[in-house]
C-alpha cells in the first residue's frame, strides 16, 4: 500500500494478549481516522503505538517516508521524534501550570516572542481569552479538553492522535464538541486518528473506520462503507447494526436473494452481493424495519413479515422493539408512533422492510 | 559543649544530604519507573541498612576502607591519606548509611507522579531527562524535601557506623553522637546532657518539621 501512514505492527502482552496496528491513512492532508471497537478490543494500546509510548513487538509503522518502528531491526523511534499531538483520555494537563504554560510547555526551545505568539493564536483559536493564568484545576471540564487539544496543536504536529477526546465531558458538551471538533480539525488541516466506542461520534467525526475487536483490526475502509458493508457478522455487531441473523439462501436471481431465516417460514428480500454460497448473515438496522398493526396491505417493502412483539425498551425519543419474527429481530420506532398504534407485548405485527436496506454477508 | 562535634556534625550531615541528593535522584527514579525484573534486588541493597547492625556495616566498610584493601591503597595513593578514620570515610560511610532514608521517599514521590503526565510531556518532544525536572520533581517536591531532611537527620544521629569506621578523632571524626558517648564515659554527665538535650532538640524539630510537610502536602497550586 502507498499510503502517507502504513502502520502493520503488534503489541504482545504478558498473559498471551496482543494488540495489532494495522491501518493506514491515504495522504498527509486533513482526515479523521476512527479507531472504533468496545472496551478492551485494544485501540488506546493501538494509539500508543502509532505514539511510540508502546514498543512493537513485531511488525513496523511508517510515516511518509520514515521508519517509526520496526520490530525485526530493533527500530523504535521516541515519542519525542515523531512530531505528534497526542491527547490522552484524561487530557493529562500539568497540574503545577499555568493554561498559558501548558499550552507552551513544548515550545521551550523556541525563542520567547515565537512562544508568545503561539500561545496567544491557540488561546484565540480554541477560545480560552481571559484564563491564561488559570491553572487546570480552576477550568471546567471542557476548557480542559481544549487547552489539552491547544497543547497538542501547539507545535504543528503532522499527525494528530485523540484518544476518547469527548468521553470526560458531560452529554450535552459532547454533542456540542463534536461538530466543533471535526470543524477546527478541517481548518488545521492534519490527519487525525481518533478512538472511540460511540457509533454516533464515530459516524459524525470519522472519514475513515478501523474496527477493532479482541486486539485485532477487523476492517478498515471509508466509514460509510465500512458501517454499509461490514465484512463479517463480528463487526455487524460492533458497529451496533442490531440485527445479524444467519440465513440459508434460497434463490438468487436478477440480482435479488431471498434467503430463508429462522426456524419457521420467514424469507427475506435482500439484494445479492455476490459470491453467495448456501449461507450468509443478514445484517438490519433497527431503524429500517418499520412496524404496522395487523395484516400488511400493499406496499414497495419487499420484505413483509410477520410477528408479534416480544418486548419494547423505551431509549429517550426511542423505543426499541423486540420482534419475534420466526427470528428475533429489532425494530426502532418513535415512542410516539408506538403510542398511536398502541403497541404492546404480544401484540401481533407486521414488520416492513425495503431488500436495499438489508446487507448480506456470505458465510460458508 | 563540645562545639567542634557540632561543627563536625553538621557538615557530614550536610555533605552527606547534598550526595545523597545527586545519587539518590536518578536511583529514586530508575527505581519508581524501571520495569526489570531484577528491580526488587536492587530495592533490597538499598534497603539494607534500614535492618543490618550499624556494626555490620560498619565491619564491612572498614574492611572495604582498610589500609590492605584496593580501595584503600587507591584512596591512600591518590590522597596520600587513608580512607579509614577520615572525613572522607565517615562521609562515604554516612552516605550508604543514609541510603534508604533519601531513596524510598524520593522512589515513593516520583511513583505517586501519573504516568500519563510524563508521556503528556514525551509526546510534545520534551526528553526524559527534561521531563524529569520539568514534572516530575515539582510535582514530587514533598518527598524529595522529606528524603532530604531525612537523610540529615539521620547522619546526624549515627554512631554505630561512625564508631567503626571513623574512630573518635577530634575534629575528624568524633561526631555529637561519639562526643555523647566519650562524656558519659568519662562520667561527665553533666555535659552528656547538654549534647543530648541539643541533638534532641535537633531531630525532634527535624521531624515535626517532615511530617508538618506531609500534613501540608496540600499542592501549592490547588489553590481552592
């Protein structure tokens, strides 16, 4: 791969666990990769290595044209050489400093009036005006993040690494951040790799996707496609794609599949993605399956089927439900919509769901 | 009083302070944040003289120091003095003696520093040795001051270890703790009181003065 970032390394643990790096990014300009798995599938440990706060213990990483590390050459490059900006969960700024000494902490060697400058431009820039002698336990939780963010920036770092860099603040200043964040990023024009376990920050944040799981890259793509097209049924799951159910293809032609799923008679309608063998993984979002009382009258939904409701979970404006289908599959409604219908459980539904917005994945 | 002892006194303790100072920094260090397996033989080296008889330590120093000992012979051909019953003896004596009581609180200091503040400073290009003066020593400057008063205090007490390897040489090795000892000997117990009663006086003062520090550990720049 001719990538600006070719990073193929492994960190082995005491104990047997390991935890590979293994993405690239395309070019040096602006993009945000996003490392995303649940808890413990490795991408913090993946992060410091891309750092060089962990060594690799085989494989290598490299950044334009230079070797950051390479395992079977003894090759590891400091942190200190590697002209990044790194932001750790819990931003990590010096409790003995000052906002303005922190955002200048590694500028030292620059000359005075260079350092000055530069603080003043990061305090404009992430709109701190007024707090520079402000110590970190005097600022709230989200001045914190942007003087920690401001420090990472402050010597123009060629790539930019954020580990969970909204999972300290509160929800409404995540929301808020979010799109702040990925602004401001666009304007600095540096490539980013970002970690993160929420699908939605992932979604909004991400140009690219790395999903992890058990320390290992599962799939790495641009995020739409990765989130449209998981490659196997494991990152279906991560990815929170609720429902992934095996099913057996019964036909496939002019370009549709049906496949049969579950115990009893259900067949879906999904379009065929190639290279279909006897069995596959039907992958549905839950806010694909609409939901109607009754018996199904006509309609474009290739897919009609019936069930009844087995349980209904109540998510803010949401409500999830648990359709029993012939097999279990979940639906996302607003709580609204479930009120005029007057959906309980046991109620017998009909679930509508259009072929395209159902991906198969083959497995045999 | 016996003020030459005094004199005497405090300079091997403050001597002995300052080496302890440039030698126990970097041990402290590889000792808080080093990941070698063999790191506990290390911590119990330096934590020997906390539980061996002064006079054990004392045997092998002088043994060490000896006149037939190469070091000794190296010490003597270079000074043209011997190490044994010297200043310079006591002060190395002194040193080892005092080991532990400046090491472990600095080790305990700088382990107390979070990690992820050292690598903070790493990833924004600042060395390791840079970033030990510029985070890690002020966020540990309670320790580091605890190990050093320690450390003085504790040279200021010692009489085993002097007694064996520096004799009781007026005005070279006879400290307060030996001048105690010689006047109570010579049954003057007036004057053994008086420099108990300063010693006393010192190292009660030395360690209200340690745990005062630590009650006050309150962080200069928490302000609220």
């Amino acid at each position: 791969m001719d990538a600006h970032l070719s990073a193929a390394a492994e960190r082995r643990f005491p104990g047997g666990m390991r935890v590979e790096a293994r993405f690239g990014i395309p070019d040096p300009g602006f993009s945000v990769t996003v490392l995303f798995g649940p808890s413990g599938s490795g991408k913090t440990t993946a992060l410091r290595l891309l750092a060089g706060l962990e060594r690799a213990d085989a494989g290598a990483i490299a950044w334009g044209g230079t070797v950051w590390a390479d395992a079977a050459k003894g090759l590891h490059l400091p942190p200190q050489a590697r002209n990044l900006g790194f932001l750790s969960q819990t931003y990590d700024l010096f409790p003995h400093l000052s906002l303005a000494a922190n955002l200048a902490y590694g500028l030292s060697e620059r000359p005075l009036a260079e350092r000055r400058t530069r603080v003043a431009e990061l305090v404009a820039l992430l709109d701190l005006e007024g707090l520079e002698d402000r110590h970190p336990a005097q600022l709230s939780g989200g001045q914190r993040q942007r003087v920690a963010l401001g420090r990472a920036l402050a010597r123009h770092p060629s790539l930019l690494l954020l580990d969970e860099p909204l999972s300290a603040l509160d929800r409404p200043a995540q929301l808020r951040l979010r799109r702040e964040l990925r602004d401001l990023l666009r304007r600095l024009d540096v490539p980013t790799v970002l970690v993160t376990h929420d699908r939605a920050e992932a979604l909004q944040l991400g140009d690219r996707l790395v999903v992890m799981d058990g320390g290992r890259v599962c799939q790495e793509g641009p995020i739409q496609r990765v989130f449209d097209r998981p490659t196997d049924p494991a990152v279906a799951r991560i990815l929170g794609v609720e429902t992934v159910v095996l099913g057996r293809v019964v036909d496939v032609s002019e370009g549709l599949a049906t496949l049969a799923v579950g115990e009893g008679q259900a067949r879906i309608h999904a379009p065929d993605p190639g290279s279909l063998g006897t069995r596959a993984y039907v992958c549905i979002r839950g806010e694909d399956v609409l939901v109607e009382r009754g018996e199904p009258g006509p309609s474009t939904a290739r897919n009609r089927l019936r069930g009844c409701i087995r349980a209904l979970h109540p998510e803010g404006p949401l409500v999830r439900l648990t359709l029993d289908a012939g097999f279990p599959l979940e639906s996302l409604v607003t709580r609204q919509a479930c009120a005029d219908l007057g959906l309980a459980e046991g109620e017998p539904v009909t679930a509508l769901l259009k072929a395209s917005a159902i991906h198969l994945i083959p497995h045999d | 009083m016996d003020w030459e002892a005094i004199r005497l006194s405090l300079r091997l303790a403050a001597l002995t302070t300052l080496a302890l100072l440039a030698l126990g920094l970097p041990l402290a260090y590889w000792l808080a944040f080093t990941r070698r397996r063999w790191k506990f033989l290390v911590e119990a080296v330096v934590a020997l003289p906390l539980v061996l008889p002064p006079t054990v330590l004392g045997f092998y120093l002088l043994v060490a120091m000896g006149s037939r000992s190469p070091l000794g012979q190296a010490w003597t051909a270079l000074t043209g003095h011997p190490l044994a019953f010297s200043f310079e003896g006591l002060l190395a004596a002194s040193i080892l003696y005092s080991l532990p009581f400046t090491v472990q609180p600095f080790a305990a200091a700088f382990a107390a520093v979070d990690r992820g503040l050292m690598e903070a400073s790493w990833c924004l290009g600042v060395s390791r040795g840079r970033t030990f003066l510029r985070v890690v020593v002020p966020l540990s400057w309670a320790g580091i001051l605890t190990g050093m008063v320690l450390s003085f205090a504790h040279t200021l007490g010692e009489f085993g270890v002097v007694l064996m390897v520096g004799g009781d040489l007026p005005g070279r090795t006879r400290t307060v703790s030996i001048a105690v000892f010689d006047q109570v000997q010579a049954l003057d117990y007036a004057a053994a009181g008086r420099t108990a009663l300063l010693l006393l006086g010192v190292s009660f003062t030395v360690l209200a003065l340690v745990y005062g520090l630590r009650r006050a550990q309150r962080k200069p720049w928490t302000l609220i």
